[in-house]
C-alpha cells in the first residue's frame, strides 16, 4: 500500500520536476520521487534514443576526460551544438522553448552531477548522500526529514568522477592517496567526499545545502521550534547587549539558530561574521561583513584561521560578532575578552545541554576558568529529535556571577512545549542595571515582543529581509499601530 504524504514541483535548468513524498508499507522510509512534469512518456524513450546516440558518438569516458581537462561548463557549451542536432533530427518540430528545454534535459542527464542537479535545485533539501552506486541517493528533508530517493548512480566510477569534477571546480584533489574531501562548492554548498577502500561499501558524497531561503524567527515560531517567549526573551538580550552561546548536537539547527538570532540585531550597529563555511544569511538591512576562514594550499601556505580573523575583527570596530563555531581555548578566550571590552558576542558550541557546555567551556581543550563564563548572558540550547526529525529549542538558560548555568526555559518533549521552570536570578538584574527598567515594566516590554513576534507570524512575514525591515522599524519606534492591532 502507497499513500502521499507530500507533493509539489521544482525547476532546474528550465526542466519542470514532479516531486512527489510517499509512504510504503514495504519501505523502512518514505520515498522521495521525482518525476520530469514536462516530458511525456513517448517524447522520453526518443530523448533515452538520443542520448544513446549522443554517448555512442562520444562515449563516456571521452567525455569525462573532456571535463577534467577543460571543466563542465566549456564542455555542456560544446555538446550543446551536437545535442541540438540530434534534437532537430527526432524532434524537427519543436519550437525554440522546446529544444532548450530539451537540450537542458540531455545534458544534466550526461553531464555534470547528472540528476544530482535536480536535487541540488529542491529549496526543501538540507542534505544529499550518496552512500554507493549499490543503493538509491538519500535526502534529508527539512519536512519528512530522511527519505530515499529513486535515484541511483550507475557504478561507482561515476561517483568517483562526480567527487573529481567537484574537487577541480575549486582546486581541490581526490585521489587514491588522498581519498577524503572538504571543499565547497561555488553555490555555498559544503561537499564531502570518500573513496574506496577508505569508505568500504563504495565511494560516497555528502551535500550540505546552503540555504538560500535561510530560517527566520516567524519560521521557527510556525514550526514549533521556539516558543513566543523564549523568543522574546532572547529578542530582550540581545537588545540590551548581552551575549549568547548557541549549543546542541550536529544537525540540531544552531547555525539556523544563530541565523534566527541575527533577525534581532539594530540596522545602526556593525555586524562581522566568522565562519569555516559560509552559512549565514543576515537581513540586507544590517551593516554586515561575513568573513570565511581559508585552509593551507598543498604547500602549506596560505591558511586564514578562525583565530586569525576574531583577531583582526576586533580592529574592524565590531559592536556584534558571530562565530560560526567554538572549537579552540584560544578563539574562546578572545571571544570572552571581546564581550568584557564592549562587544556583543554570539556563536555557536557542540553540547547536549547548558550544564554540559559550562562543562566543555571550563575543561580541556578549552579550559576557561569558570568566572570569566559570568560575562555571557545565555544560552541557548537547541535538540533534534531523531526518530521525527523535529528539531526544538531544548533550554534557555541565563550564567550565574559563579559561572554556572541557570535553567529557565525547559522543553516538556511530552507535550512538545516550552515551559519555564524557574525564575531568573541573574539576567533580569543585568537587564535592570543596563536599562533601568523596573521588573513591571521589563515583563511589559516582553509582553510587546510577544505581540509582535506574534504578528508577523500570523501575517506570514517569513523573509529574512521583509523581518530585517520590520525589526528595524520597531527600533526606530514606527511600528505602533502593529503592535495596538494585535
């Protein structure tokens, strides 16, 4: 039995794709099906004909040899002139639409990363996996989470060539001798790559999207990652100057986190953004400078660290800055430093919960002496849920003058909400101090924060921009008759 859990379409290269979610009883996961929209049944077993034709005149290797040595772009514009001709002799009819169209279909079907392109244009994929050319390509879905595809690569050479075209793309090498792979496609997508006998069931790719379409707090609210308060809460801190650690697990969503944090930050205040790989995507209406760290070339010159640029951020008179991730004792102790010398701070840590990031922050290999912890202002505790896929903010917690993390926000993963469970000791009097105003009247401007997060996200104000607009706007104080409406 099939049912559909899911269905809609995406366009690469002009090639409209039916994609299609469905369940089956005899599959451990759902199915990712995708179909071309615009090519009947008849018109494709011509175009199998064509391509056929197409490899016989030019056979694969010719042609993986022709991309290694002039790269896939020259070679697509080469093979265009030899794919129309074929066009124009089965399809002599065909108008101009139809023959682009067509002449797309056939060349992401030969060349490039084949139908991996396809998957690469689906706005709602985070993550593709190829695992071997013995089973179908994997997704990660930001709705349906895992779920095989119906596609495969043809032998493992071919996923190998994939890895080698994208290594060259950006000066990087795969080789028997080196047989892993970072690198990081044009588009911001980060790749990963393995060979045999390195990965043992056959060569593999991973594909971490860049999203585009980044995760704002409207979102996050509608999908039940954040509860309205909490986001209010954060909102106040970071208003008010006080910095924030992001932590949670791998692919728990503290880089979206971090991107929902950044929808809060005032237009008059210079934002620098540090990270490994270029993730991030702050609204245009903030002065942002992201700067990306750079390795060693093959002589081992060259590198730009993480350390090497929170360095020469503090000379770029920052009044925020963003870590993409804290790894190292030093980059922590600049970081800390930076806070104590008037800078807002916001990164991101790997911890399961606030009590173990204190732990990972005090003891090797970064080793903070905890009072020097006291100068963040919270944490924010973000958790994926593997068995659904849901991802949630799991606690928000505030730092003790002690250096320890004081619990106020917890999940209840029962009823999937977030509940306080106790009540500040140490975020509310810094708040005070630095606003002056009186706990009535901070519980007041919370309540506004509220109100507002609530309308923009029955409004569906969802775009990282549009947000940045209306964030502005509250600061500037333009924003009354929203916040009276609502």
């Amino acid at each position: 039995m099939v049912r559909q859990l899911d269905g809609y379409s995406v366009t690469s290269n002009n090639v409209l794709v039916d994609i299609i979610i469905q369940e089956d009883l005899d599959e451990p996961v759902p199915l990712y099906v995708m179909s071309i929209a615009n090519i009947s049944d008849t018109t494709k077993i011509i175009l199998e004909k064509i391509r056929q034709e197409f490899i016989a005149h030019m056979d694969t290797q010719s042609i993986q040899d022709a991309e290694e040595k002039h790269g896939v772009d020259q070679i697509k514009n080469q093979f265009d002139k030899e794919i129309r001709r074929l066009l124009k002799k089965y399809f002599p009819d065909a108008n101009q639409e139809t023959e682009d169209m067509l002449t797309n279909y056939l060349i992401e079907e030969n060349l490039g990363l084949g139908k991996i392109e396809i998957l690469l244009s689906d706005p709602n994929l985070e993550e593709i996996v190829v695992n071997s050319s013995q089973e179908p390509v994997w997704v990660y879905h930001k709705k349906h989470a895992w779920l095989k595809t119906n596609v495969k690569i043809l032998n493992e050479a071919r996923i190998r060539h994939y890895s080698m075209s994208i290594g060259r793309e950006v000066g990087k090498e795969i080789t028997t001798l080196t047989p892993l792979m970072d690198a990081h496609l044009k588009t911001g997508d980060r790749v990963n790559a393995t060979l045999i006998p390195i990965s043992s069931r056959g060569n593999t790719i991973t594909i971490r999207k860049f999203a585009e379409d980044p995760w704002t707090i409207t979102k996050f609210i509608k999908e039940g990652t954040i509860s309205l308060a909490a986001a209010a809460l954060i909102w106040l801190a970071i208003e008010n100057e006080l910095s924030i650690l992001i932590a949670g697990g791998t692919g728990s969503g503290k880089t979206s986190m971090l991107n929902v944090v950044a929808n809060f930050f005032p237009p008059n205040q210079r934002i620098i953004s540090i990270e490994d790989t270029r993730e991030l995507v702050l609204p245009n209406t903030l002065h942002w400078v992201p700067m990306e760290t750079r390795l060693a070339n093959p002589e081992g010159k060259g590198e730009v660290s993480m350390l090497d640029l929170l360095m020469n951020s503090l000379r770029m008179r920052p009044d925020k800055i963003l870590v993409g991730e804290i790894r190292r004792q030093k980059e922590a102790e600049v970081l800390l430093e930076a806070i104590h010398t008037g800078h807002s701070v916001y990164g991101t840590i790997h911890a399961n919960d606030a009590e173990e990031v204190v732990t990972r922050l005090t003891n090797p290999p970064i080793e903070i002496p905890k009072p020097m912890i006291s100068s963040l202002g919270l944490i924010v505790v973000q958790n994926r849920n593997r068995r659904t896929g849901k991802r949630r903010t799991l606690q928000v917690a505030e730092i003790l003058p002690t250096g320890d993390a004081n619990v106020l926000l917890q999940l209840d993963a029962y009823n999937d909400q977030l509940v306080k469970i106790r009540d500040s000791e140490s975020i509310m009097e810094k708040l005070h101090l630095y606003t002056g105003m009186t706990p009535d009247q901070l519980s007041d401007n919370l309540k506004q924060k509220i109100r507002l997060l609530k309308w923009m996200t029955l409004q569906k104000k969802e775009e990282v921009n549009e947000i940045g607009l209306i964030i502005s706007k509250y600061y500037r104080g333009l924003l009354t008759e929203e916040l009276e409406e609502e």
